[in-house]
C-alpha cells in the first residue's frame, strides 16, 4: 500500500487543527477512502462478508 502524500490543502488544517469533520471533509474530496468504503469495495469483491466489515469499521 503507498504512503499517503499530504497536500498543501491538507496540510494548513492540520497545522491549524481544524475541526475532524474539515479535514475529513477535505481528504474525502482529495479522494481518500474510507475504512467503511474500502470494507464494501472489499465485500462486492467476496473477500470478506458485510458482517466483518461491520464488526470492524461500524460503530
């Protein structure tokens, strides 16, 4: 798996500890995915069963 680059646009936030909800905002439309989208992907795929990724990545 790749290490993530951070941006610039991310960056500043985090420097200036933005609220979680800016920087996940910001790092969703930079493309990241989440642990929950990547469980989906993962389950349509069939390597693992929704009620693991619920297990897991659901609160």
């Amino acid at each position: 798996m790749p290490t993530p680059v951070g941006s610039d646009r991310i960056k500043r936030p985090i420097q200036a500890k933005a609220p979680t909800e800016d920087l996940a905002k910001i790092s969703m439309e930079e493309g990241m995915t989440t642990l929950v989208q990547d469980g989906v992907e993962k389950v349509l795929q069939g390597h693992t069963t929704f009620k693991q990724v619920k297990a897991v990545a659901i609160k």
